[in-house]
C-alpha cells in the first residue's frame, strides 16, 4: 500500500470507491513481495504493480468486480505447463491478492494510517482475508504500539491479532496469521494479513564527495532516507547534494555516536564511508564496528584502494577492534562491476548492500542454477 498511498488517499477524500489489490502470500519465485500493491481507480486507472505484468489483467479484471460489488476476493495465481495459456506467473511462482473495496465508508481509518506513513511512525494494519462468515472478510484492525482502531467482528480477535501485530510491527514483519474464527489460537478458520509500515530504513554517507552525490540518488531508488555527513562545511551543503533527505556537518564519529544514543541506528542501517581519509574513517569506523545486537547496522562499508583497506585495517587493529568486529566490514566497497565513474561506483555499492541482504553471491544469474529470488 505505500507505493500507492498518494493516490489511494486523493480518491478516499473525494469519496470514491476503488480497488486495492495486495500480495498477501507467495511461494517460490513470485516477483513481487507481500505488501505489494496495485491499485485501480473508479475510472480503470490502474497504479502499482502486484506481479510486474504477469496477472496485473486479471487482478485489474477483479478489483473492478470488487468496485461494483462492495465484496473482497482472495485469488490465488500460479502457474502449470498444462495450462500455458492459464493466467498465471511463468516464473513458476504463486502469489496469493487480496482485493477489496476502499472508501471512506469501508476505511475511516485510512487518514491516520497515511499519516503514520508520511511522520515515520510505525503502524500495522490487519485485514481479515479469509473467514467463515463472508461478513468478516476485509474487517480491519490498525495497530499501534500504544492504541488500536477498527475491528475484526469479535473482541476476542481483536486483542489476539492486536497483540500479535505489534510483536510483527516491532520487528517490521509483514505476513499472514492464522486463528479461529473468534482469534482462538492454535486454531484455523480465520487468516488475518498484518500490514507492518516500519519507518524507511537508513543510510548514512560520510564523506561530502562526488561518488557520495552519486551513492544517494542510488540510496533514494532503493528506499532509504539518506543522510550526508562530513565534517567540512564548504563540501556538506544541500546544493550538492540533492538526492539526500538531510546534510549534516559533524565529525563522522561523533554525530555516528549520537545518532546511537539516540537510538536512530538499528539492524536496517547502512553505513558507507567513502572518506578514504584515516582521519575521518577510522574513527568512525571503529565506532561503528562496535556496535552489536539490535543497534548492529545492517552494512558497514568503506571505500578504497587495497593499500588503504590494509593500512586502515591496521589502525583498526591498534584501536583495540577483533578481527570478528573487522570481519563486519565490506572493503574496498562494492561488488566488481568494473565500473569507473561516480555513478557506475555506487551502483556497484548497492548491488553489494543488496546482496548482503537477500543473500546473493553477486554472480550472474545465467552462469548459477536454482532459484533467482533470494528469501534472505
């Protein structure tokens, strides 16, 4: 849903009914992750994309069911060489859509959860999509860590699904629970999809250089709020760097140090020294290779030749740091792309942050065997 918030929210406040379909399930290679989301306007206007072309007719063909009948679908689409003409995913796949009827009649709530969505804060939102009683399917509960509104049609569903939404919202899961039909647990009969809206992840950049302009329209694509640090004013300004959501002038180690006193590094971090300073890298780094548990980022990377990786590696060693904490740091940075400028250099930076977090080897996929989406 947050790839079609925008308009989804335009057509609510003009009051009108559309069809929002969301990936709820997958299975093997699906192209798309749960969460993902099309949407199709009163007037056939289709936003999003659910399967990147493969079912989007068919979904389209339902979400206008959904519009003119007020009812939600819960479809399954796959594929089988039996059936190659069948509407399905050819990448072998399944995916499981929910699409249902939004309005502000349906969705009174949908204000307050784009809000959340825009101020960062965190917000679950569960939808019945399977239940005994027809009546049931599409019912909503939004969670908050500290509230929640709407309702799934029994009051013991709702403390059941309310305090297990908030266990996945803290971890910024999205997925599928199953209970009774009244939220008895260890039992079947309702399945409820619980929407995690997490804050966007982070990348800090240090170092106000041309390949960091490059790195945060990079960054930008890929989802992340993107922060430039460098300790020098006349380079760390906005006008060079409008890709980034904010430009800091601090010493690298010290704002690194308070944004984790703040408690604004987590496990969804990413950091990229691209300084190639010792000055400015090593102490930075020695900060952040400290760090563990749920204050762990993500990725740490630094950039340079393997004469400065090895030079900096020894100041590491000097600050104390076991080559457990210097095994965390991907240096020189970047997968070998062979690419040269600024741009080719921070598309080889995030192919490697990429890899890192789905598992991938960053080989070509026509020389590998097996399955091409990673699961993590």
């Amino acid at each position: 849903m947050r790839d079609v918030i925008a308009e989804l929210l335009a057509a609510w406040a003009d009051g009108s009914t559309v069809g929002l379909a969301t990936v709820v399930g997958t299975e093997r290679s699906a192209p798309r992750p749960a969460g993902a989301a099309l949407l199709v306007l009163a007037d056939g206007t289709v936003c999003g994309s659910v399967s990147g072309g493969c079912v989007e007719g068919a979904v389209h063909e339902l979400a206008t069911e959904v519009i003119a009948s007020g009812r939600p679908i819960l479809q399954r689409f796959g594929y089988s060489d039996e059936d190659a003409f069948a509407v399905g995913l050819t990448c072998g796949g399944i995916v499981d859509i929910f699409v249902e009827p939004v309005s502000a009649e349906v969705f009174a709530e949908l204000a307050g959860v784009a809000d959340d969505i825009a101020a960062g804060r965190p917000v679950a939102v569960a939808t019945v999509i399977e239940h005994p009683d027809p009546d049931r399917v599409g019912r909503r509960l939004v969670v908050r860590s500290d509230a929640a509104e709407g309702g799934l049609g029994d009051p013991r569903a709702d403390d059941a699904v309310t305090d297990d939404a908030r266990g996945l919202l803290a971890a910024g899961t999205t997925t599928v629970l199953t209970y009774g039909p009244d939220g008895q647990r260890m039992e079947t009969g309702m399945r409820v999809f619980v929407h995690s809206f997490q804050p966007r992840p982070r990348m800090i950049v240090f170092g106000a250089i041309d390949f960091a302009a490059a790195l945060t329209r990079q960054g930008g694509l890929l989802g992340y709020s993107v922060t430039v640090c460098d300790a020098r004013p006349v380079f760390a300004t906005a006008a060079r760097f409008p890709g980034a959501d904010q430009v800091v002038v601090a010493w690298p180690h010290r704002y690194l140090a308070e944004e984790i006193a703040a408690g604004r590094i987590d496990r969804r971090t990413v950091l990229c020294v691209l300084t190639h300073d010792p000055k400015f890298d090593v102490p930075v780094l020695d900060v952040a290779l400290r760090l563990d548990g749920d204050r762990r980022p993500a990725f740490i990377g630094a950039m340079g030749s393997r004469t400065t990786h090895e030079k900096r590696l020894a100041r590491l060693r000097e600050t104390g740091l076991a080559d457990e904490q210097l095994a965390r740091l991907s240096s020189p940075i970047g997968l070998d792309l062979g690419g040269r400028t600024p741009e080719e250099t921070a598309v080889s930076i995030v192919a490697e942050i990429i890899a890192t977090r789905w598992g991938g080897t960053g080989a070509r996929l026509g020389d590998t065997t097996g399955r091409v989406h990673h699961d993590g």
